[in-house]
C-alpha cells in the first residue's frame, strides 16, 4: 500500500500495513518503478565505507560515497539521493553540521538520513538527531546478521522500504 501525507515526522507516518510513504508533494520518481535510486554514504572510514559497500553495493542502486562532510554535503546537493548514511564523528565538519545544512536547505530538507555512529549517544544526542527527522544505527550493527532487517524497519519508517530487496 503507497500512502502520499503531509506528515514530515517519519516516526508518526508509519501505520500497519503499509508498504510505502511519501510526503506531499509526491514526486515523479515515487511513482515509476523503473525509476533509478540514489544512496549515498558519507563516513571518513575507509574500511566502513568498504564494508557498507559490500553490504549494500549488489542492490540495483547508484550507491555513492564520500570521505568528508563537506564533500558528502556537496554529493547530496548535487545527486539528490533517496537515503543518506551519515557518519557523525569526521574532520572539518561533522554529522551534526552535514545533517543541520541539509535540513536547512528546501532542496535537501526532505532527504531521509540514517545516522551510522560508533560513538554511544545520550539521549540529548539522541533526540537532537529525531528532532532534525534522522534515524539512528549503531555501527556495531553493520557486523550482525540482524543488519538488514534493522536497516529494513528504519526505511519503512522513511517510506523506502523498496530500497532493499525482499
């Protein structure tokens, strides 16, 4: 079931039952099944982007990496991805200011984010990153099985549960 909202809280848009949700106004590529589907990873660890890589790399996706926040920031405005991985600890800029100046902009506002991070977040971190609507992933998943039924239940809350197969 595709449900279109005007509800920008992906944490209250899910419902029973549904299999897609997209916040109005619905775009073109919501609608064609053929239409190609952009994920960007931004983490300045190259073993994680390696690991990631192997992970999500034989999904029919433009999968898209970048070292830095600068550079993921500057990926993300000129490739519009579907789904961001977002480090929070990189150098020059950091998760928060990447994931702050995309919810700033009109163009990047709406692009769910998942936050990949080692570090243990308290709750202040934790409810600062669900109030700029990010979703969060300990690091330590990408090592267990359970990976991709987590990384599954957090894009249906985005209304991208088609980015994984079934």
């Amino acid at each position: 079931m595709l449900v279109i909202t005007v509800v920008h809280d992906p944490h209250r848009m899910f419902r029973p039952g549904m299999d897609v949700s997209v916040v109005k106004p619905a775009g073109q590529r919501w609608l064609s099944p053929d239409a190609a589907r952009r994920i960007l990873l931004v983490d300045d660890d190259p073993t994680f982007r390696y690991l990631a890589r192997q992970i999500f790399g034989c999904m029919p996706h433009k999968f898209t990496e970048a070292a830095t926040g600068v550079d993921g920031l500057e990926a993300a405005r000129a490739t519009h991805p579907e789904l961001i991985f977002l480090d929070l600890m990189m150098p020059k800029m950091s998760g928060y200011e990447v994931l702050a100046h995309l919810r700033a902009e009109p163009e990047t506002r709406d692009i769910p984010v998942i936050v990949v991070s080692s570090r243990f977040l308290n709750a202040a971190e934790q409810r600062q990153l669900r109030d700029l609507n990010a979703a969060i992933l300990p690091k330590d998943c990408f090592a267990h099985a359970e990976l991709l039924s987590s990384v599954r239940e957090i894009l249906t809350t985005f209304g991208l549960a088609d980015l994984l197969p079934t």
